[in-house]
C-alpha cells in the first residue's frame, strides 16, 4: 500500500525553525559566568547559531562528530544545544561534577573533537586536558581564550567572522543528537543516545502531559549537562515560552531572587535544591513567587511533606516527574485527573507523591524475580520495565547493554507498584531496598517519613549489615538550621507513621549527605563508610 501521508523526517530544526519565525521578541535572560544578566530574544539567538553552525564547518566538525560541552545553564549552552542538533553534529553534554578520570573515559568513548567550556570551568578540565585523545581544539564559552587550554578560542572570536549557516539540512530522524551518559555510580559512565525522532517524540509527549505555553517563563535548574535538562530548552523554544537561564549560581540565595525577579512561571530541579528553597522562603516570608503556577520535581523521590508545604504556604503545585537518562529523560509525571482536582489536599497528596502515569506513548509493567508480568492493583511490586519511542534500545558502544535492555523492554532497576488508576508508586531502587529478616523496608518511604520532621533539612536511609537481621536501616540525617532534634524525637516522631520493625536502628547526624553528581543522595558512599556500624 502506497504511502498516505508525507514521510517527512521528525527532526528539530522543524520545531525551531516555527518558534523562530512565529516568536523572534521572546526574551532569553542568561545568567553569566561573572553573574551578570544578559538579554536576548530569538530573533538574535537565531543569528549567533546559525553563526556558530558555520563555525563548526571552520573547525573541520563533519556531520555525526560528537562536540562536547562542559558548561552551565545559560545562552551559549543554549546556542550549541540548537546549532549541533539542526546540523546533524551530536552535542555530547559532560557532567561537570564526575570524576577526573570518568571525564576522561567519556570524552575519549564519545570522541569528542572540540569542547566548549565556560570560563570558570576552565580548572576543572585543564588536569585532564592531554588525557583526551580526540580532542583538537578548546573553545572557551566568553569572549577571551585561556592559556591552561593551550590553543583554545574565544566563543565570541569564533563566531563573529563567521557568515549564517542558511536551510538546515534534511537528517535521518534516527540519527544521534546529543550523547548524554549516566552518573557512574556503578563503573565507567553508560552512553546514551538521543536521535532526533526520540528527542522531537518526547518533546511533544511531554508537552501534551503538562502544558506549556509562550506565555510561560521557564527557569530549567536541573543542568543542561544532565539528560538534557529534562528536555527543557526544546520545549520551552517549541512553545516560544521565555527562557531564563540561572548560571552557575544555584544556591537559594541566587536562584529565588532570580524566580522572583523575572517573574518565572515553571521551573524544574531535583528536590535537593526546592528543599534548600523552602528554607529561605521560610526565612524570607517577604519573598514574592506569586508568578509561579508549578514546578517539575524529579531525579529522586520528592518528599510528601515539601508538596505539601509548597501547596499549603505558596499555593504552588509540585509536579514530581520520573525518568532516567536511558528514557530520554521524562517518562512519568504526576498529573491529577480531572475528578482528583476536587478532592481535598490530603488525598490529593497520596497520588502527587508518586511518581505520576506513564506519558503517552510508552508502555510500562512490573515483574516479579522470575520476569513474570505482575498486575497494576496497588499491592503488587516489583521491578518496572519501560518500552516505547524514546526508550533507549542499548547503551551506546557499550558491552554493558545486555544487564538492561530485554526483549525490547529497558530493565530499571527501580522496584514499584503500579495502582489501578495507573499511578506508578515506585519503592526503592532494587539496589537500596532493604532486606531485614526476610521482610522488605523501602528507604524512600522512610526518607520521606523523616523528612516530614520539621525539624530536618534533609535524610538518606540505607541498608546496612547486621549480625541478625542480615540488614537494618540507619538513617543519616541533616539537621534544619536552628534544629536540635534528636534521635530520640525522631523515633517518637515514626512510631505512628511506619511499622514498628521499619523503624532505624541508629540515627547518625551529619553536616551533609554525599551526593552524585546528579544531586541525588549518593548511598554507595554511606554504606561504604559505615559498613560495620551494626556490627
């Protein structure tokens, strides 16, 4: 049968080309390496990358060649993110808070030939410079070179001679974009590939899950070097929203003012940074978010207690995503039905809590040790496998391939159940799930339980060895500023909360939890350094 629709490629450029055309005075704010503001809109960004896709000609990067970014939110990540992806160059986005030598692995794997770097980067990657094998050239995002680069170039020089790139080209929809790799808790990072058809199929997807508009500001705070910002910069530029870019301050003290200030309507970040701004709006109750209609939590579980206090004391819904760097990233959000929004805060809360229904598109079950498919009634759990458009397939150049993807299916990792209205519930990861006396303990209902205290900034609950019981939780807790609360007001606190043999053995107050560098609790570290606490 002939075809009876046009087969035309499902590529970016169509959907920056249209934003362009349609919202040239949208404004983009861009913090800067020196905490300046600057503005642009899309009209003028529009010049500077088909500038900086020429440039890529003048650099000798072909089609397909990986350019790497070590850089924060702001208006030339921005610019390289549009220029790599409606040439057919794949952005390769470094994580700059791994290891040296992961740094290291992941340029020479993904063979990156030019990096761009910000400024006051620039130190964190000069050690490893003569380490990258493929590398020819540093470009330094600013408008001055660095001489612990040797040979780099300034952004600003490469661009300005350079003439405007002119009809983006026709690409393959099944060829790679952007390279994004996974945080390396376990290994050498994982490479994942995003094409054009997975990142342009969960652009739309996601937008039609949880709407956005031109009149939107979006403030994406989770980094564009992480699983590509949860793919904020293409859904915002698709909707002509307003883009503001915080830089590399994301402390309380620089994000709310930032929120406040530009009058930001959505944001999106892990709960380790919304935990550190409920605190300085507690300590600032002056503060005015009232532009603010929600943000996007993920990365981790979002505690109950924060929505419930965003929604309480600042009217603003929390909106808790789930997804992984192998699922593009975005593939639940915890939207409300229709019949849900009038039901009172505490009942809406069982189901914001979770990490949401699967977007369109995709498929998901659970499944029992066995692989057997387990049913969707709330009680059941076991590991949940993801399927659909812009699930990755296998792991990029990478042996490790087989451990994860089956028959089709990406195994997770992450132990849930799924409840009949189609809420995913997710329980623990399957390496973080407790095993105590033959009985399960999830750490993440625990964590949340704990942090309900108020008298608690932040805790990780882990596993560990116990002469008895094979394992029991410890929880590691960091105190609220001007908190004195102790271990034994904690247990007091849980005994109503959670099953009496859920509750820790030992509660260890700390200045910080270890984090990786996705800004999740890093519970390897935790269980490494205190092995033999039970012991």
């Amino acid at each position: 049968m002939p075809h009876m629709q046009d087969d035309f490629p499902l590529l970016l450029s169509t959907l920056y080309d249209r934003s362009v055309r349609l919202y040239p005075d949208r404004e983009i704010v861009s913090v800067e390496h020196d905490r300046s503001r600057v503005r642009t809109n899309y009209g003028e960004t529009d010049h500077r990358i088909r500038k900086l896709a020429t440039a890529f000609d003048d650099l000798g990067i072909e089609r397909g060649s990986a350019v790497g970014t070590f850089a924060w939110n702001n208006r030339r990540h921005h610019e390289l993110y549009w220029a790599t992806a409606n040439t057919g160059r794949v952005c390769h986005t470094i994580n700059i808070r791994l290891h040296a030598e992961q740094i290291a692995y992941i340029v020479n794997h993904a063979a990156d030939k030019v990096i761009f770097v910000d400024p006051d980067l620039v130190p964190l990657i000069a050690p490893v410079a003569d380490q990258l094998e493929t590398v020819k050239t540093f470009v330094i995002m600013g408008d001055q070179d660095d001489e612990r680069l040797p040979g780099s170039i300034a952004y600003e020089d490469l661009i300005a001679d350079a003439g405007e790139h002119g009809t983006w080209p026709l690409l393959d929809e099944r060829s790679p974009m952007m390279f994004c790799y996974t945080s390396g808790t376990t290994g050498n990072p994982k490479g994942v590939a995003y094409t054009q058809r997975s990142t342009y199929l969960h652009t739309i997807s996601n937008l039609a899950s949880f709407p956005m508009h031109a009149s939107d500001n979006v403030l994406p705070v989770v980094p564009m070097f992480h699983a590509a910002a949860w793919g904020y910069p293409f859904m915002a530029v698709t909707q002509g929203a307003k883009l503001t870019y915080p830089g590399p301050d994301l402390s309380p003290e620089g994000l709310v003012p930032l929120l406040a200030e530009e009058k930001v309507t959505f944001s999106a970040g892990v709960p380790t940074v919304w935990l550190g701004i409920k605190q300085y709006l507690v300590d600032h109750p002056e503060t005015d978010l009232s532009s603010m209609r929600a943000f996007l939590c993920g990365g981790s579980a979002v505690p109950r207690a924060l929505i419930e206090w965003f929604a309480t004391n600042m009217g603003l819904r929390v909106v808790q995503g789930w997804g992984m760097t192998e699922t593009n990233p975005i593939a639940s959000i915890a939207t409300l039905k229709p019949a849900m929004e009038d039901w009172d805060l505490e009942r809406q809360l069982d189901f914001l809590e979770t990490a949401g229904i699967h977007t369109a598109g995709l498929q998901v079950k659970i499944v029992d040790e066995l692989g057997d498919e387990l049913p969707h009634d709330g009680e059941a759990f076991g590991e949940l496998l993801i399927r659909g458009p812009w699930i990755a397939a296998e792991y990029y150049n990478d042996e490790r391939s087989s451990k994860s993807f089956e028959d089709g299916w990406l195994r997770t990792g992450d132990v849930c159940k799924i409840t009949p209205e189609g809420y995913i519930r997710i329980t623990d990861r399957a390496k973080d799930v407790i095993k105590s006396g033959g009985e399960w303990i999830s750490s993440l209902d625990l964590e949340n339980e704990i942090m309900a205290h108020p008298g608690v900034a932040e805790a990780a609950v882990v596993g560990l060895a116990h002469p008895k019981w094979q394992e029991r939780p410890v929880a590691f807790v960091v105190r609220a500023p001007g908190s004195a609360v102790t271990d034994a007001d904690l247990a007091a606190f849980l005994e109503d909360r959670v099953a009496k043999w859920w509750l820790p053995d030992r509660y260890e107050f700390i200045d910080a939890l270890p984090k990786t560098g996705t800004g999740k609790f890093d519970k390897k570290v935790l269980r490494k350094e205190h092995a033999d606490l039970l012991a």
